[in-house]
C-alpha cells in the first residue's frame, strides 16, 4: 500500500496517538497533522513526536489529509464531523475508533449527508485502563480485532483501503451491521464494564470496604480491572448504547437469580452442573475465536 500523505488526527488521546505512532512505524504515513480539544494535549502529541504539527481546529487538521481519524468520544463525532464537513471530498478517507456504532453512523449521516460515503465506521478491539496520549503505544492495535461497520454508501476503494490498513498494522477485519456490533459489544463488552463499576460500587457502599479491599487478591483482581476505565468514555458508551446494555442487563440479572435460587435451595448438583458449563465455555474461550 502506499504510504498516506497526510493522516489528520482529532483527539490525541490514547487510541488516536496509538494509531498514528503504529501508522508512522509501518511507514504508512508521510506526515500526521494533529488536534485535539485541549491545546496542551496537541502541543504534548508533538512534543512526543505522535504528530508532527499541532492545528488549532480540527477543520486546519483534516485540510490537506487524504486519511481523517476520530479519536473523540463517540458523543462528540456528529459536532466533530459537522466541523470538516465542507473540506471533505470523495478521495478522502475518514474513519472513526468509537466503541459504539449505531450512533456514530447516525451522526456521520446527518454530519456528512452527501459525503457519507467517505466515512469507514471502525472499532478496534484493543484498549487500556488508561487514556490520554501519555499511553500512546504503536504495539496497542497489533494482534486486535477491527470490526468495520460500513454504510450501504461507503465507498468500495475505501473500505478495501481500510481493510487493509488495519492488516498491515496487524489487525484480523471483520464487517457486520452498527446494529449487530453494539448488540454484540453490549454483551461482551459493555455490560461486563457495567458490572465491574457495580462490583466496586457495592464493595465501597458498605462500612467495612477499606478492610474487604485490603483482603482482596487475583480474583478480584482481574474480575475488576475493567472498573479502572475512564468514567467519562464509559458514560457515553453506556448511554450510546442504552437499550442493548439494559436488555444485556435483564439478560445477566436472570442468570443470577437462576444461580441464586440453587444456592437458596441448597441445590449442589444443580449449581455444579451451571458452573461446569460456565468454567467450560470459559476455559475454552480465546479472543477472536468461535466457540468450540
Ligand atoms: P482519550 O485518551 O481520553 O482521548 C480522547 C481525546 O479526544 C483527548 O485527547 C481529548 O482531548 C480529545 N477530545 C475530546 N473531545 C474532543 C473534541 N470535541 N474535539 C477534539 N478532540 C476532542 O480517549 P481514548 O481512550 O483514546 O478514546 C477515544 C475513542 O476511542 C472513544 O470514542 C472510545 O469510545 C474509543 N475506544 C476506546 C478504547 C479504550 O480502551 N480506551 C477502546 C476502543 C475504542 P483533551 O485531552 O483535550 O480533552
């Protein structure tokens, strides 16, 4: 593939400087224009040589770009979008990183209108605990899974471009429906979060939690690390995606009355047999793969 001329970059943080630090290393960019909301954060993206020039609007960072970023929150794509809107032109390409779909390409529609079809909706399914460009990390997209969730007007050298970007910087692609995906996420990704926040809230809730948490060990560890996660991004994707993480809820809080009510009876054999077929879906389970 031939190297991008100019990347523009909006939002600096962790996934978007990530994105230009692996581009850069695969040599798949010439130069990367930068902005982000805060001028500090663009000046730090430049002084660690995440972009090389700092624009002051994301207008000034996509002219010029023939491949756009979003790396914003996904409650700030339509405003973002609506700001480059008139410079945006078929030959560029525009994606996004957002962890929630259905709204994106909702506000990409009403953002773009006539120019939807350069925008390749994309998530990327790597992340941290931490954000911001301090985290930036070229290795952060290697080994991930990148799932595209084109429009019915997206244009075909653009999704093929996309694909292939995402493959150079060592990402498995896979397509399927805004509606799919967050449904999907919902269950995999989101209510997961949504416990974890629960399972510290309940644990700080109660009189004794400093002592509880002292006692803690991997367990809690690894059940909770996700709970460490930027409260603002989890926000907006919680309420993005609101009716596929309540229906996830229901879903989730029938599994645990179903578990509850064996433990209430008493009933050993029956618990063990739901454990059994949990422990083994799960010892099976490797990221990116169908179930056995
Ligand atoms: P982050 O590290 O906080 O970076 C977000 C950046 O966007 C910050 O530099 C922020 O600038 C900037 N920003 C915020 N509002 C903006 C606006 N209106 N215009 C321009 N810049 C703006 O967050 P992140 O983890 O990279 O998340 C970015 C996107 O990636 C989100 O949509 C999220 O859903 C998605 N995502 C995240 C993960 C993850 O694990 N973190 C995984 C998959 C997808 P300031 O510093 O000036 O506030």
């Amino acid at each position: 593939m031939q190297p991008f001329e100019q990347l523009g970059l909006i939002g600096c943080g962790l996934m978007g400087g990530s994105f230009a630090l692996a581009l850069k290393q695969a040599g798949l960019v010439k130069r990367v224009v930068g902005y982000s909301k805060s001028p500090s954060t663009t000046e730090r993206a430049r002084q660690l040589g995440v972009i090389d020039v700092a624009a002051p609007s994301a207008l000034l960072a996509a002219a010029g770009a023939d491949l756009v970023l979003l790396a914003v929150p996904v409650a700030a794509t339509e405003a973002t979008l609506k700001s480059i809107k008139h410079l945006v032109t078929p030959e560029m390409m525009i994606m996004d990183v957002g962890s929630t779909k259905v709204d994106v390409v909702q506000a990409a529609h009403t953002a773009l209108r006539d120019q939807i079809g350069s925008f390749v909706p994309a998530h990327p399914i790597a992340g941290k605990e931490v954000s911001g460009v301090e985290h930036s990390d070229a290795r952060l997209y290697h080994g991930a899974q990148v799932i595209l969730t084109p429009t019915e007007r997206t244009i075909a050298g653009h999704l093929h471009k996309a694909q292939a970007l995402w493959e150079l910087l060592g990402c498995r692609v896979r397509s399927m429906s805004p509606q799919d995906h967050d449904g999907a996420f919902a269950t995999v990704s989101h209510l997961p979060h949504l416990l974890a926040f629960a399972m510290m809230q309940s644990v700080l809730s109660q009189p004794n939690a400093d002592e509880m948490l002292s006692l803690a060990g991997p367990g809690f560890r690894d059940f909770t690390r996700i709970a460490a996660g930027d409260p603002k991004m989890w926000r907006d994707v919680l309420l993005a995606n609101r009716e596929q993480v309540l229906a996830q809820s229901q879903q989730f809080q029938q599994a645990l009355q179903q578990l509850q009510a064996l433990i209430q009876a008493g009933d050993g054999q029956g618990l063990e047999d739901h454990l059994t077929l949990a422990s083994a879906a799960r010892a099976h389970w490797r990221p990116g793969a169908p179930r056995r």
